[in-house]
C-alpha cells in the first residue's frame, strides 16, 4: 500500500470536482462532436484525478512525483483542448473561463505538492 492516501489529498478532490464540471459543460456540445474532441476532453479530464491517485499508491516519493507529471501533462491537454472547443464556438465563454480556472488551481497544487516530495 503506498504511503499516501489520495482519497485526502484536497489535488486529488479538486481534480475530482473538475471532471463533474467537465462532463456538464460536455453536455451542452453538439452531437457530432461527442466522438470526436469531447471523446478526448474526457480522457484528459479522468486521467488527472486517475494519476494522482496512481501515484498516490505508488511506495515511493519519485514515483508518486512521476504519476503527478503525469496529471500535470493531462491538465495541460485538457487546457489545450478546452480552448480548442472555444475557438470551435462549441464551448461557450462562461464554462470555458470557470474551467480554465480549475485547471491553473490544480496546476498550481500539483507544482507545490510535487515540490514537497523532494
């Protein structure tokens, strides 16, 4: 069992509520699209909390700190899709903006709990 327990980590929560949020405003996307970039806005969005908590169970720090790159590199696609979607005029400004937010939120405790385990 690894060292950390993920379910308390408030990165892993906040990534959590971010795939709630993700998967609302994926609602509101035209039908056609559900295969094509909200297929891959999904896959981005689940892989940041999966990754945490990955790492979480992992024996060691640098794994744990491996499986966060990880997360970080999934925030920075979904960010990267999400305006993507923008620029289609399939994500409206208000979700866009609330998003985005999460994102550099999470980011930023990715960066800092990363920093602590060295």
């Amino acid at each position: 069992m690894g060292k950390h327990n993920y379910r308390e980590l408030r990165v892993w929560q906040e990534a959590m509520e971010l795939c709630k949020f993700v998967y609302l405003a994926l609602a509101e996307f035209p039908n056609d699209e559900k295969y094509g970039l909200s297929s891959q806005i999904k896959r981005s969005a689940i892989s940041i909390p999966s990754n945490i908590a990955e790492g979480a169970g992992r024996n060691t720090d640098k794994m744990f700190s491996h499986f966060l790159s990880i997360a970080y590199g999934s925030s920075c696609e979904l960010s990267t899709q999400l305006e993507l979607s923008k620029h289609f005029d399939i994500l409206n400004d208000e979700n866009h903006i609330s998003l985005e937010e999460r994102i550099i939120r999470i980011q930023k405790m990715i960066y800092k709990l990363t920093q602590s385990l060295k």
